[in-house]
C-alpha cells in the first residue's frame, strides 16, 4: 500500500542529499545505517536500494567496519539514553537466538549455557562488558527458568501410525465378551527415589540410602474399560514374569464369559520369546498387539508405573525389599485407573491410518 507521507524533492535537493552520503564512505551518516542493516539480516541488494547507494558499498563499509577504519569507540558502559534502552532491546533478542544455539557453535567446551557463558559470548562484539546477572534478569524477563528437562524416547518407529491406529481399531470394535489390557513392567529399587519437596530455606532434607541395593519386578497388566489391574512379582524381568502375568490372565478371564483377550505390550524381547509364542499359540483366545518402538506415551501402564514411583518409591524409608513391594502392590489394588486412550492414539497421522483400515476391512 503507498504511503500517505510524500516529500517532494527538487533534483538539485536530491543530489545535494545523495552527495552528503556518499561522502561520508567511511563515516558515520551511510555506513551505520548499512551495520545496522545488515544486523537485522538484510540482503546487500535491498540495502543499496534503500539507501540509494552501490552494493560495492555495502561492501566496503563492512570491510572498514571490520578493520577498524570507522574509528567507532563503544563505552565499556551500556549507556542510560534511550539509544542504550534500544541496545538493550537487542541484546535482549540475540539472547534469545543464542540459547536456540548448542554452546558448542561458539567455542564453549559445554552442554548447557549459563548466564557467565552468555554474558561473555554477548561482550565479545560489543566491545563493553554485561554481567551475568544482567543475563539473568534478561532471561526471567523474557519468562525463562532454570530447571530439569526430561528424558524422552526417540518415537522414530516408521510404522508408528499403523500400529497406532490398529490398536485403536481393536479397542473402538471392542465387544462384551472380549477384554482389552495394556501390559508392562516395572522395576522397584530398595534405594529410594529422589524427588522434590518442600523444605525450609537454608536446610536440606536428608534421605538415608540402604547401604546394599537390592530390586524386584512387577507385571501388570491394565484392563482400561474397567479399572481392572493385574500383576505378579518376580526377582528377574524375563519371559517366566510375562507368562505367570499371562497365566492370571487367562484365571481373570475365563474362556465362558470372554472370547477374546487383547493384550498391548511393548518390543521388549521377553513379549516376544519363543515361550512366550507357545502359549499364546496354546491359547488362540489371546491376541498380543504391539505396540511401536520408543512409544511410552501410548502405553497408559507407564502413567500407573510413574504415580506408583511418586507416591510410594519416592523418599522411602523401608529398610528391606519385601515392605516397600507390599505398599507398591497395595497401592496398585487400590488405586482407580478408569480413563480414556492417551491422546496420541487421535494425531491426524493415526486418524489417516485408521481410515485406511477401515477402507480396506469394508
């Protein structure tokens, strides 16, 4: 859209104008609009067209920059004007650029940024020093915080979507006499977890370790139509765990009332042990889907397992095994486990998928 501000110039105005800037080659009055520019990511191309200049003198002033010959002198001070203000501001956003950057794109020997490596690498350019605690504020201001990241699986299985909506598929047609159970297992430590909580100020809480580790297993299995949850205990993760889970299983569901049995696990090797094939084979009523590699989230017994570690494991004061897996084992028959499939199982890449099942089942 044109702009409704016109200033009409004479020619003689217009070179007057042109003369004035172009003298000043290695000053101030072309070459800081061209800094500033190119600061700001513009081409060379739309910078000589603006600023009624050549592109090989975008060049030269870049070049004089770079070798001092514009004899530019920055305080070691941000200064309080209201250009200081407007520097501040942009120090501001190249904060936020560096810390979309690894530490290691700038020479630093680190993982992670701190507020001293990015006072640094902001000081370096400018020629004036920032204090950590300046970058600190920044950060606050601009509504970061320090905190945990946590650990993610890789979720890179390519018949992610397929499987997905094939779960998804069984458990939408499920029918009265057939059950549908997600199936998992879950490690118990005798050295307790570690976990925030709330403390007084100056102190911190102490948590005394057992001195000898120790660990027992728990198979559970979780029937997400009726809250129903299954599990057995073992000294070892292996494919003897998954049959004794099967084995109640097939008790809990007997072949008069259910017809069918869908259990959703993961690719662990002791889902699929050739044990583990021979019963299922033994017992056809028993369908095993599986579910895509490095996909907890589509798995509703890893929310249970994970409740389990902040409500019992977390901070514990057992001093052997066989206490703490009794509260571990109580808490799975008492809590309440109704709800809906994790909403990953509704992505649209899913919904495709599914759509195309059903395409090809009609």
């Amino acid at each position: 859209m044109p702009s409704s501000l016109v200033v009409t110039l004479t020619a003689r105005q217009q070179a007057f104008i042109l003369a004035q800037l172009r003298q000043a080659r290695y000053g101030h009055l072309l070459s800081l609009p061209i800094l500033l520019l190119l600061h700001h990511g513009y081409a060379p191309s739309y910078i000589a067209a603006c600023l009624f200049c050549s592109r090989s003198s975008v060049y030269r002033s870049v070049a004089a920059w770079r070798s001092g010959a514009l004899n530019l002198t920055v305080s070691r001070h941000l200064p309080r004007s209201w250009w200081g203000r407007a520097l501040a501001d942009s120090l501001r956003r190249k904060l936020v650029l560096l810390l979309r950057c690894p530490p290691r794109v700038f020479g630093w020997m680190r993982t992670r940024w701190s507020c001293a490596c990015l006072a640094l690498t902001l000081s370096g350019p400018l020629g004036y020093q920032i204090s950590a605690e300046t970058v600190r504020r920044w950060l606050h201001q601009a509504g970061y915080v320090w905190k945990r990241p946590s650990l993610v699986a890789r979720d890179d299985d390519p018949a992610r979507a397929s499987l997905l909506a094939h779960i998804r598929r069984h458990w939408e047609g499920l029918r009265s006499q057939q059950a549908f159970v997600f199936a998992d297992e879950l490690e118990v430590h005798l050295l307790p977890k570690v976990g925030a909580q709330w403390t007084r100020r100056g102190q911190r809480l102490e948590v005394v370790t057992p001195g000898q580790d120790q660990r027992q297993y728990i198979a559970a299995a979780l029937d997400f139509r009726t809250g129903k949850l299954i599990h057995r205990t073992g000294a070892k993760k292996n494919r003897f765990l998954f049959l004794d889970l099967l084995r109640a299983l097939d008790r809990a569901y007997s072949g008069v009332c259910f017809r069918r049995v869908y259990v959703v696990a993961d690719n662990d090797s002791i889902h699929t042990a050739g044990d583990v094939r021979r019963w299922l084979a033994r017992h056809p009523r028993f369908v095993l889907l599986r579910l895509p590699r490095y996909c907890p989230k589509a798995n509703p017994m890893e929310r249970v397992f994970g409740d389990l570690h902040d409500q019992i494991t977390r901070h514990h004061r057992h001093r052997t095994l066989p206490p703490l897996l009794a509260e571990g084992q109580q808490y799975l028959r008492r809590r309440a486990h109704h709800g809906q499939l994790p909403s990953i199982y509704r992505e649209p890449a899913v919904e495709s998928a599914l759509r195309r099942l059903r395409q090809k089942a009609v």
